[in-house]
C-alpha cells in the first residue's frame, strides 16, 4: 500500500481520511478490471461505484458546494489501482459538473441518476476545429419557437457512444466569441444525435466523434442563462482540473511503488539495485516530485473548498505540475524495470500509455502555463 501519511496535511478532515480509507478498502477488492472492452467496463465501473455510495461526491445537493478535496482523493485511489476506474469516477463529475453548479431543479433530477449509477455522463466540448479554444466553438443553437435547433460537430468526447446524457455547448450568438455560447442538457436519445466514429487512442477509453444535425432541444434544456456558456464551461474545469492532477498523482504514486518494489528485488552485482546510489537518487527525485505534486493538488482543491470562489491560477497549477511530473516519475520507473518496463501487462507499461492522455485533456500543458502567466503577470 503507498504512503498515506500526506492525510495527516492540515489540508484534510477526519471525513476525508474515513473516504480515504472506505475507497482504499474498495478498490482493494474491486480493483483492477479487465480493459478487453472497454465500453463494458466503463458500464460496469459506474454501477459499481454508483451501488457502492462512491459516486455521490461527483455532485452535490441544490445550496451545497461540491467537495474538491473529495474528489482528488477519490481519483488518485482509484488512478493509483486501475486508469479506467478513474476515468469512470471521474467522467460522473465532470459531465454534471455543469448541471450541479447552475443546473434547473429539472435538469438537477439528473443528478441522481448519475450520482446513483444507473447513468453515464459526458461532457461535449471538444470540436475538430478548436480544442482548449473554447471561445471559438462553431456549433450552433439556432432559436426557433420554444427552444432550439442544434448543429455541429464535437470530438474526443469521452463516454462518447455509451453516455445516456451529456452537457454540450454551442454558440446561441448573443455576442462575438466567448461570450455567444451557451450550455444545454442533452439526453443521449435525441433525434440528431449521431456517433460518427468511436476514436482509439493509447490508453483504452470510450471517445467517440458526436455530430449534430437539426437536434431540437426544449428551452428547458439550456443551463444557465444564454451567453453564459463560457462562464460555465471555464467554471466547471476551475473545479476538475485540480482533479486530473489528482489522478495523475494516483499513476505517480503507483509507480514509486513499483520502482521501489523492484529496486529492493532486483540484485546485481552482489546486491540489491537500492543499494546504487544512482538508483537512490532516481528514487529521491520521484519521491519529492510526487510530494511537491501532492502539496499543489490538495492546495487547490482546499483553497476551493474553503471558500475561494475561483482558483484559476492555483488549479492550473496542479494540473501542470502533478501531470508532467508524473510522466517524469512514471519514465523513470519504467527505466529502473529495464525491459520489462515495456513489456505488456506489466503496471508500469500500462501506466506508461495512461499518463500521456493527462497531459492533454481539460487544457493541455501549455494553456495552463499561459493561464498561470497572465495570473502573475496581472496581479
């Protein structure tokens, strides 16, 4: 079992080290699931944690504030036993992340659906022409009587093909760029609606390319007010974006523990490869690299929790940070296992194709370090 002494950070409560321990226990006997087929697992992991009262953090009661540090714990638990089961968690939260933050009494009632398990979430923001450039979405919601007609593209959308609902967003025009979008509740079941391609990448996850053509959504459907599109989306990931440092940090952790498993096994020359002290300081690195990881996702998400009402900068941050130190730290060990650090089916080759994705999604690396640029350099 890794290191769990960082609970004992002033960043936690006692409610935080019992969900650390119940997660920790239930992984332990329900963690890791095969990847063969991976829209099977995903089904499979929702309901799983949805039965076991572990999707409840992913979103929270009209009035109430989601729990970040909650939720950062529960995916670098879940990152640190099996990617996907990570991913499932984490997709619950982020796909409703929309609806619990601005969401309608009636569009809430989603939120039990999926907070329960018996629902899967997506979150469709992504288009072919514009990736972390939210503000020049091209999507478009037309206005007709009683609601609107929605055309356009969306991909790499993750749970795409297997979501019963997702939050999409598109451009309803009320001003030029960031400020002419808006956000709306689509059951995966609306006519329009078509999985164009399912799209395989590295690390087995359901994506898929959406396309929308003529899709009538009621007036109902929009979250929030119309133009408030971006607002929401920038809201959503100031909370999730501390949250996929959090998963990186699960991989991190891992695979510290896989280096320090194999350096104390593996002799040469007459002893243990922990007894070379370049070996020793590859491991001092990644240890200070998972702490200094550590330290900045859990700033975040306490910095959120305890009432900041942005934390732009401090999340971008941990995203930055937590996700390439953790390739860095996951390299490393892959190197300390020689060949078989590449060899299929081993931890550290798993978690080797995992991390890269992290780097990428809910903002790559570089847009967090302009975020954190134009954050200092403002204040």
């Amino acid at each position: 079992m890794s290191d769990a002494t960082f609970l004992n950070w002033p960043f936690f409560e006692a409610k935080h080290r019992a969900l650390s321990a119940a997660v920790e226990a239930w992984a332990a006997v329900n963690l890791p699931v095969s990847h063969a087929d991976a829209d099977a697992a995903c089904r499979g992991l929702v309901a799983a944690l949805g039965k076991a009262g572990l999707l409840r953090p992913t979103g929270a009661d009209a009035g109430e504030a989601l729990d970040v540090r909650s939720l950062c714990l529960i995916r670098e638990i879940l990152a640190r036993h099996d990617g996907l089961a990570d991913f499932a968690f984490a997709m619950q939260g982020l796909g409703m992340g929309a609806v619990t933050l601005f969401g309608s009494p009636e569009q809430r009632r989603w939120l039990e659906k999926t907070r329960a398990g018996t629902a899967i979430a997506g979150f469709a923001l992504t288009e072919p022409g514009s990736g972390s450039d939210v503000a020049h979405t091209a999507t478009v919601a037309d206005a007709m009587p009683g609601g609107f007609r929605l055309t356009g593209d969306k991909t790499y959308i993750s749970n795409g093909g297997i979501a019963d609902v997702y939050v999409i967003f598109a451009r309803t025009g009320e001003a030029p760029g960031a400020k002419g979008l808006s956000a709306f509740l689509l059951p995966a079941d609306t006519p329009g609606l078509e999985v164009v391609e399912r799209i395989d990448v590295i690390a087995p996850h359901p994506l898929a390319h959406l396309r929308l053509t003529g899709v009538e959504l009621p007036e109902t459907a929009r979250i929030g007010g119309g133009g408030d599109g971006f607002k929401i989306a920038m809201s959503v990931l100031d909370v999730f974006r501390a949250t996929v440092g959090a998963a990186a940090l699960g991989f991190a952790r891992r695979a510290l523990d896989e280096a320090l498993t194999r350096v104390k096994r593996v002799r040469a020359s007459g002893g243990s490869l922990a007894e070379y002290q370049m070996v020793q300081g590859h491991i001092a690195d990644m240890a200070l690299q998972v702490d200094a990881a550590a330290l900045l996702v859990y700033r975040a998400a306490w910095t959120k929790d305890t009432g900041a009402a942005r934390v732009t900068r401090e999340a971008a941050m941990a995203k930055l940070y937590a996700t390439e130190a953790a390739q860095q730290v996951i390299d490393t060990a892959l190197q300390l296992h020689g060949g078989d650090g590449v060899r299929h089916g081993f931890p550290v080759e798993s978690l080797y194709r995992e991390i890269r994705a992290l780097r990428i999604y809910e903002g790559a690396s570089d847009v967090q370090r302009v975020v954190i640029a134009r954050s200092v350099l403002g204040a």
